[in-house]
C-alpha cells in the first residue's frame, strides 16, 4: 500500500495559478476502498442520484453511461450546460490510481467557459481511500466565481464528494 499520494496531471493552458478559477477539494477516510467509489463516479448516468447539482447526462455516439478516453457526454450544474469529453480514464486497481478528467466547456464570447475537471481515486496505507477532486476554469465566468464568497465551486463539489461517499456507504449495506 502507498504511502505517497498522487496528484492531477494537467493539460497545458489549464495548470492551476493560470487560470482564472481553481477548486480543489480532498477527502480521506477509512472504511471504504477505490472499488467502492470507482463505479459511482466512473458511470457519470448516477450521477445526479448523489450529487444535487448534477442533472440531465446524455452520451453521445452512442457511449455511455461508463466514462472512457474520448467520450463525449454533456451534464447540467452550477446552472452551466457543460458539453464535456473525457480526456482521462484509468480504473484503480492495487498498482494504479484510479484517474478520470475531462474537458467541459460552455457559452460563446464573453460567456464562454472552459474547464478542466479531474478526479484521482486511491487507496493508501491503513486501509484508507482518499478522493481528490480539483478543476480549472478559463474565462469570464470564471474570474466571476473565484471572486464569489462563499466560494460555490468548493462548496459544490465539497456536496459531490460528500454524495459520493454516502451513496458508496449505502452500498455497501
């Protein structure tokens, strides 16, 4: 087991301190292992089942609900319709961390948002799981939200790691 944590990989242009809005959030706790969090978060369709802000996943090309390299899918949350792809998708298993990242983008112009998204799932030493889940975001909405307090970014996904823990306890019952 790791005693070492992992970290985000980055695409260029989406490094967090060179975008306009970053949102980093962490949970680690015992009792729960990254093949009890993976198929929650791997199948986007359960989703709003845990997670309040997160409404109406569509696949398209006929993909889905299972997440993979180069899937296109489009959710609704923070009041943005978020067309996405992902660009990152590796299941944990005892040698990996689990890792999932897209690309999501909204609006045009002045009203356009771009982000960054990714998730990093893993077991660690003493029989715990820890869940990171950190994004950034490019544009004038996002300068608009770093300056919002309190900050509805963290808030919002600080609720999505909490659904995804509750829902990953409740099925394990």
């Amino acid at each position: 087991m790791r005693n070492t944590m992992n970290a985000i990989i980055w695409p260029a242009g989406f490094e967090p301190g060179y975008t306009e809005n970053f949102a980093s959030n962490e949970i680690i706790l015992a009792g729960l292992s990254a093949a009890d969090i993976w198929p929650l978060l791997a199948d986007a369709s359960r989703w709003p089942g845990y997670y309040a802000n997160s409404a109406n996943v569509r696949f398209y090309d006929g993909a889905g609900p299972q997440l993979a390299d180069g899937v296109r899918f489009y959710f609704e949350t923070f009041d943005f319709p978020v067309e996405a792809q992902c660009n990152e998708y590796q299941p944990p298993t005892a040698d990996q961390t689990g890792r999932i990242a897209w690309h999501g983008w909204a609006g045009e112009g002045d009203t356009r948002l771009d982000v960054h998204h990714a998730w990093l799932v893993e077991d660690i030493s003493g029989q715990r799981v820890r869940i990171l889940t950190q994004e950034t975001q490019k544009g004038k909405p996002a300068a608009e939200l770093a300056l919002a307090n309190p900050n509805p970014m963290i808030n919002g996904h600080q609720d999505w790691l909490n659904g995804l823990v509750s829902a990953a306890r409740a099925a394990k019952v």
